[in-house]
C-alpha cells in the first residue's frame, strides 16, 4: 500500500502543481457567479442556470483533470520516468493503481474546492444556505472522477499515445450522453458495457429533486466496482508491455 | 545462494508487437553466467543490444525467448529489486520533483524506514555531489546533473547488485573520476557491478570481468586476465622481408601491413611459433622485433569485433 501511496503522491503533486489548476478553479468560479447575470438566457431562472453552470462546470473541470492522465501515463512510459519507478520493488498493477488513486484523489480535492466556491457565491447571491440534494449533485459529480479515471487509464494501455486523450474525452462524452443516447438503440451497442454509465451520476437542473444519499453512496460504489474491473483489465495488458 | 548474480539462458529479444515484428533478433540466444562478487564489464558497438539485454534483466522488456535471473530470482520477480541498483541509459525522471522528493519516493519504494530516509538520501546526495540541489527541481538539472541523481538513487538501497548502462555518459572529467571511485567503493563494500560502456579505457581500470556482444551475439565473456593473455605476441617485420611474413602468416591470428612496407603480426600463446620466432631472432637480429604483448582492452575489443565482420 505504501507503494502505491508513493506514486499517488507524485502524481497528485504533479497536477497541483500545474498553476493552470488555480487558474481554471478561479475561472469557474466567475463563471458559476456571473451566471445569473445571463437573465436573458435564465428567463428569470437565475437560479436554475447557476446552478447547471455550477455542475456542467465541476464535471469538466474534473473531466480535464482525469484526461491528463492519458497524458501523463503514456509519456512517463516512453520517456523513461515509469521505468525507475518499475525497476524498484513495485509491481507494474500497482504502478497503474497508484496513478489511478493520485488522480481520483486530485479530481476530489478539486471538485470540493469548486463545490465549495460555489456554495459560497449561492449563499452570496441568493441567501440560501447549503442545499442537501446540491450537495449530493456536486458530490455524485465529484465520485464520478472514479470510473472516468478508471476509462483514462484503461485507454492509456490500449491505444496509441496520440489519439488517446481525444478518444477518451469522446468516450466519456458518450458515457454523459447515455439517457440521451438510449433512445437510439444502435448507440446503447456503442457505450454499453464497455463504457459505464456515467448518466447516473449526472443530475444537472434534476439536483432540485432529492435523490437521496443512498442513491450517491450506490453510484460511487457501482463507479467502484466498474474501475476495479477496469484497472484488472488494464494490468493484464501493462503485464506483457515493452517499457522504455 | 546461488553462485551467480547474474544468468541467462537462451535470452532472445524480438522487439515488434503481435501484428509486427523486427526481422532481426536484437538479443539472439544470450548465455551469460557472472559470478558473484565481479565488476563485469559488459561491451559492444552500438546497437549490439546491451541496453536491450539489461531491459530484459530488469524486467522492463520481456524476453521473446529464453528466461534470466538475477540474485537467484527470475528477472519478473518484484521482490529481488530491492536488492538491485538500476541505473538506466539516459535517465529521465519526472521533471516536477525536486532532487530531495524524487529520491524521497524512491526511497519509500525502496522499503527504507522512514527513520533512516532523510539521512540516507543525504548521504547519497553526498556521495554524488548534489546535495546543495537537494531542493532544486530535476526538470532544471543538465545532462549530467540528471546522470549524477540517476547514480544517486541506484545506489539508495545499498544494492547487491548494482547495473548500470552507460554510468559515464554525460559526466564532466571530475564525474567520471568520482563515478569510478563510486564503483570501486562499491566494489569494496561487497556489491556486484554490471555496466555497459563504450570507454574502454575506463572499463579496462574498472573491470574484472568483460563480454563483448555483437549483432545480439556473444562473441566472448571471462575474466579480463584471461581474455588479455590470451594473446602471446607480436612480432613486428621490417620491410623488404616479406619471406619472414610468409612463412609465419599462417600462424598469425592477425596481421596488418605497417605504413613503412613492414608487417606486424599477432600470434596466439604457442611454443611451436615461439621456437622458430625463437630461432629467427639469433639468426636475422635485425630482421625482426618481438615482444611478448599483452593486449590492451581496446586493441582486444577491435580485434574481436572484426573478426566477427570477417565471418560474416
Ligand atoms: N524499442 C525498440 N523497438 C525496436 N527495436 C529496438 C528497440 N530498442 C532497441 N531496438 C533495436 O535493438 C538493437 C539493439 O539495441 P540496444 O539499444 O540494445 O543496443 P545497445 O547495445 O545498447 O547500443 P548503444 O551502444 O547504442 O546503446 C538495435 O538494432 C535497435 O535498433
Ligand atoms: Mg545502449
């Protein structure tokens, strides 16, 4: 376990690092606080749009965050930084696990923050106090970043390092659109099974209605149980890869 | 404990993938045994497939053919690493961390107590001379700077084994001194070294053990003592005695025609040829030169190799 916290640690450092993440946070939270400038969008539902802003906004700032990692994975690999790891005693599953923890942990760290930035601007604005079933949405966005990171890392090993941060932001692009896909049935073909159903943690302007906490704790262990099947596959092919 | 740090059977290395592969094997059927408590110096020209044989040790690449082990361990084992230093071919570390961080997770996959990780990765820093870069970032370092934190963190552990492709590359003249030293103290303290190098001088002053690998073959492995005396004499001809040359050509592992019309022959040890060099020398004083010559590593090195040129 140590081991693995090694290069979680390493990696989770490496994304906070990147100054470009305090500026992205900061750039969402104007964005979420100047939504309810748009009344002509919002129609008088202020409100509502804040808070879509709010949630489509945390999915992609993690969404950006998870993509990373099909970059990073690839290059550590062909520059050589994953060969010193992997020539110490660290078995390669638990190399590609700790990647996998060091960036669910860096979405996490960073959808709290943009949650909580954003709790603070809808108190601001409207005087309302923190809303359960808003919560449940930010928080069903943020355990998202498990089965998304799970599908970054399992592209990483299977398609060429060029394609693969394009490919995965489409399939995690399908894996929201799904109850939108589904009523094209050659489209269920596409996502089903190979790619979850990231629609369950997706609850935009529907956060108004309680969900409840059962249904986010079931959706973060279904996200669970899909990236253990995920990160099994992808260390069955890291297994018989050449490393530079 | 077995009596080899180091063995290989049959090791061979296609690289290509399941829809493509290389023609040519870049390892073909390797064969090594070192034994333990030798500095093995391990040559070839580029290409030869050094790196690829040490990939194959640490298990970074796996074998098409063939199995190895090191310590007594097959190479996949997790385990045995714990005891190896690795010091790859142009190292390149994760340009975010600092000198202190990156050994500092090194250090932790290491197994190193917690109680004794700071004081050991100062020491090593010392060792290297880095320790006023504790805290700079690695992206920031020069080729040699990366060399000398690359030597740093294979000897973290206080390795068994420590393999190393290409230590002295990118080192100024102080480094490689220091590198050499670095060795030889590891030398002395028990550890076993295996590196690859194409400065044979150094290796020749290093060394105890070489091999020489060609085209993925072996063409020849033992101790330096033994490869070097291998070789009995040379016998240097004057021009205009071309009859001499003649007469001795046969017997010659290798001859060369001298600028000045002369010819310089190499004999193996053999007291049939020394009789009749033997003789000539009373005979024609002035015809002939000879000295019993012990080969240098370089001359060895370029003798080997052309002669596999030759065969094929
Ligand atoms: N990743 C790879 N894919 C395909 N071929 C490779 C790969 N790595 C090495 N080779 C080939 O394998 C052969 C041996 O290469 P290797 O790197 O082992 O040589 P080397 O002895 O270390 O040479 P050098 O002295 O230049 O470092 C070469 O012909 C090289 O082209
Ligand atoms: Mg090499």
């Amino acid at each position: 376990m140590n081991e693995i916290m090694a290069i979680a640690g390493s990696t989770w450092r490496r994304i906070l690092r990147m100054k470009v993440v305090y500026f992205l946070i900061v750039c969402v939270w104007i964005l979420i606080g100047s939504a309810m400038n748009y009344d002509i969008l919002s129609l008088g539902e202020e409100k509502e749009l804040m808070i879509d802003v709010s949630l489509l906004l945390n999915t992609i700032a993690i969404a950006l965050i998870v993509i990373s990692v099909t970059f990073e994975i690839p290059r550590e690999l062909h520059e050589g930084a994953a060969a010193t790891m992997l020539t110490k005693p660290l078995g390669r599953t638990q190399y590609l696990v700790g990647k996998f923890l060091g960036s669910v942990i860096t979405a996490i760290i960073i959808g709290l923050i943009i949650a909580a930035g954003f709790f603070v601007l809808f108190y601001m604005v409207f005087g309302e106090p923190l809303i359960i079933s808003l919560l449940q949405a930010h928080l069903l966005i943020i355990a998202s970043s498990i089965p998304m990171t799970a599908i970054a890392v399992l592209f990483s090993m299977i398609l060429p390092e060029m394609i693969t941060p394009i490919i995965t932001a489409i399939a995690l692009w399908f894996s929201f659109s799904t109850s939108h896909l589904a009523k094209y049935g050659f489209m269920k073909i596409i996502y089903g099974g190979v790619l979850p159903d990231l629609d369950l943690f997706n609850f935009k302007s529907a956060a108004m209605i309680t969900a409840g906490w059962s249904y986010v704790a079931m959706a973060a262990v279904w996200g669970a149980i899909f990236s253990v099947f995920a990160l099994t596959l992808s260390s069955l092919i890291f297994r018989f890869k050449d490393i530079k | 404990m077995e009596d080899f740090v180091i063995r290989t059977e049959n090791l061979t290395k296609v690289y290509g993938h399941l829809f493509w592969k290389k023609k040519e094997a870049s390892l073909e059927k390797l064969n090594l045994q070192i034994p333990r408590g030798s500095v093995f110096g391990f040559l070839g020209p580029n290409g030869a497939g050094k790196t690829t044989t040490i990939r194959l040790l640490m298990d970074l690449i796996k074998p098409s053919e063939g199995q190895a082990w090191v310590l007594g361990q097959p190479a996949d084992n997790v385990k045995v690493k714990q005891r190896i230093g690795y010091l790859p071919d142009g190292p390149s570390f994760s340009t975010y961390l600092k000198a202190y961080e990156f050994l500092n997770i090194c250090a932790k996959l290491l197994k190193i107590p917690s109680s004794e990780r700071k004081k050991r990765i100062y020491e090593v820093l010392d060792i290297v001379k880095m320790t006023e870069h504790a805290n700079s970032k690695l992206g920031g370092f020069s080729r040699g700077m990366i060399q000398r934190i690359g030597i740093a963190q294979s000897i973290l552990n206080k390795p068994e084994l420590l393999i190393l492709d290409e230590p002295l590359v990118g080192l100024d003249p102080h480094g490689r001194q220091e590198l050499k030293d670095i060795i030889n103290e590891q030398k002395k303290a028990g550890t076993n070294v295996f590196f690859c190098s194409h400065i044979l001088s150094d290796v020749e002053k290093i060394c105890d053990h070489v091999g020489i690998l060609s085209r993925g073959k072996m063409l020849c492995c033992g101790a330096l003592t033994d490869l070097l005396s291998e070789t009995g004499y040379r016998l240097v001809i004057k021009a205009g005695h071309d009859d001499i040359m003649q007469k001795f050509m046969p017997e010659a592992s290798s001859s060369s025609k001298l600028s000045d019309g002369g010819w310089e022959l190499v004999f193996k040890e053999n007291v049939e040829v020394k009789k009749s060099i033997d003789e000539l020398k009373r005979e024609k004083p002035d015809a002939i030169t000879y000295h019993p010559s012990k080969e240098n590593l370089e001359d060895f090195f370029f003798r080997q190799i052309a002669s596999t040129d030759k065969r094929i």
